[in-house]
C-alpha cells in the first residue's frame, strides 16, 4: 500500500474515533469536567457498543500507523 492510502486510513479511522468519543461524551453530559458518579453502574445497550467500537477502533489505529512507521522505512 502506499502512503497515501495509509494516511487515508488514518484520517477516517481518526474521525470514526473522534466521533465515538464525542457521542459518549454528550450521554454522560454531567460528567463531563470529571465529577465522580456516586453509584456504580454497568454499560447496557448503545453505551456498551459505543465503549467496545471505541476500543476496537483505538486498536485498529495503532496498528495501521505502526504498520505504516515500518514500511515507510
């Protein structure tokens, strides 16, 4: 693949995360300067799915641009 395509890559996979990050932010719109919750509680439904794609992506991400670090060399 040429650079290009990897910097192609990267910049969606970057706004896919940004995204992300940003819809789970505006769920939790009371948290967001970093009050603790008082009370435990477990991700269901959209907020799990959003918490798993925000890691899955993450991980992709990392692993596209070392990829991309070893063949530029």
């Amino acid at each position: 693949m040429s650079d290009t395509a990897f910097t192609v890559i990267l910049l969606l996979l970057s706004l896919a995360l940004i995204g992300i990050l940003l819809l789970q932010v505006r769920g939790n719109a009371g948290q967001v300067f970093g009050q603790a919750e008082s009370t435990f509680r477990s991700r269901r439904g959209v907020e799990r799915l959003l918490f798993r794609a925000t890691i899955v992506i993450a991980t992709i991400f990392v692993v596209v641009a070392i990829v991309n670090v070893r063949l530029s060399n």
